[in-house]
C-alpha cells in the first residue's frame, strides 16, 4: 500500500514499506525512475520471501511524489531519501541504491552512517551532474543552460531529460569523489560492461576512490543500465544477502 510522508523541507513523497527483519533493505531508484521500476519491485517480493523489512519510495518529482521534476537536486532528492528512512525504518539498513540511487546511497553513508549498515550498488552513478552532464555539454548547450536556465537531453527512455541550471549548480556541493569517502560498512558495487549511461571507468574511479574493510565491485560482462534481466537480478539479491550476512 503506498503512504505519503511529508518531508521537513515540505515536500510530499510516496512509500511503501515492508514489515520484517532487519536489518531492513531500503531500495534508492535512478533519476526518471521511480519505486514500481522492475528492480524495486522483485527486490520488494525478495524481501518478503525472505521475511526481510523492506522500504523504496519515489524522489519528489517522480513517480507518485509531489514536485517538479524540473525543479528537483541532487540535494532534495537526498533529504527525500533521509526522511523516507527516519520515517519508515528502524535502525541502519542496508541501502541498495541504482544509478543516482548509489550517489544518493554514498551522500547518506558520508553524512550519517549511522543509518547505514551496508550498501549495494548497481550501475553507480556519483557525482554525474558535474562530470557527466555539464562534461559533455558543448559550448552552445553551457550557453543555453545559462541563457534560458535549462537543456533538453535526449533519452533512451522516453522523453528527454530537461536539465536545469539548479540541478547542475547544485550538484557541486554534494561531489563525493574529490575528498576522501570511508564506507566502514560492508558495500558491493554492480557494474554491467555494456552500460551506455554509467560508463565501466565511473566504476573503476569509485571503487579505486572509496576505503574501507570490506569493499568488492562485480562487473557482469554483456549487462547494460537497467540490470534487470532475470541473471541480473538474482546476481542483485545474492549482493544483497551476502551484505546481510557480513553484517553484526
């Protein structure tokens, strides 16, 4: 059943949560996506099976959430995900975080890892708003950005992305790939080598950036951005239940 929590920037976000063990399981989706994406939902269906708490949620300005998605940051999308897990969660749980997701995922494990008590990752996306919208943005589309507040990107699904001035603006006081980032939880990154959106080297540069104990990335030779084949996710859910069993 999906509730509504108001944040206390006021903004309105919808959730589902799953009663069951913890440590619980809270799924962080990708920019566009939202909590009915086919990740989110056979994770929610593992959890229960496994008779595991589960919580996913929808980003102001996706899915069912109030907002604008052209208004949004990489900012209000983190204190959506922090309030989303003070509200409906009890103690750290184990973030598995997809795309901006696992940047929304790392901001938390930086910020407050006391509500972290492990981390999964599939196609991580860190600080992408810098290095790679505003990277690849030519010169007419820095001018446009500055000229009308916006760019529309194209997208492979479905209609383009309208990037803001805000987003990318932003963007820069939440970078976690240029100081030091401890993740002294257990965390296993998934990276597909065909990914077309999050490129194999955004990996490599986290993976070689973050320290910690107890740090692994997997890449599946063939997967692309979605990871959500039927391989794919049964390679998800054993990342999840070997983060479960390090834990404690």
């Amino acid at each position: 059943m999906t509730e509504f929590i108001t944040t206390p920037q006021g903004r309105r976000i919808a959730v589902k949560r799953q009663d069951g063990a913890g440590p619980g399981i809270v799924f962080l989706h990708g920019l566009k996506s939202d909590m009915e994406g086919t990740k989110a939902v056979a994770l929610a269906e593992w959890a229960a099976a496994q008779g595991r708490a589960f919580l996913r949620y929808d980003a102001s300005g996706h899915g069912q959430s109030g907002g604008r998605f052209e208004e949004g940051a990489i900012g209000d999308w983190f204190e959506d995900a922090l309030a989303a897990i003070r509200a409906c969660s009890r103690g750290p749980q184990v973030l598995v975080g997809s795309s901006m997701g696992g940047w929304l995922s790392l901001l938390i494990a930086r910020a407050h890892p006391e509500l972290v008590a492990g981390m999964v990752t599939i196609a991580a996306a860190p600080d992408f708003t810098e290095d790679g919208f505003w990277a690849s943005f030519t010169a007419a589309q820095r001018q446009a950005l500055a000229r009308f507040g916006h760019v529309d990107l194209p997208s492979d699904y479905g209609a383009p992305y309208r990037i803001s001035q805000r987003l990318i603006e932003e963007g820069r006081g939440r970078l976690v790939l240029r100081d030091p980032l401890a993740l002294p939880m257990p965390v296993r990154f998934l990276q597909g080598t065909e990914d077309s959106s999050v490129p194999v080297e955004t990996a490599l540069r986290l993976f070689g950036h973050v320290s910690g104990p107890d740090i692994r990335l997997t890449l599946v030779k063939g997967a692309d951005h979605r990871f959500s084949t039927p391989d794919n996710m049964a390679q998800i859910e054993a990342a999840v239940q070997e983060v479960l069993s390090r834990i404690g």
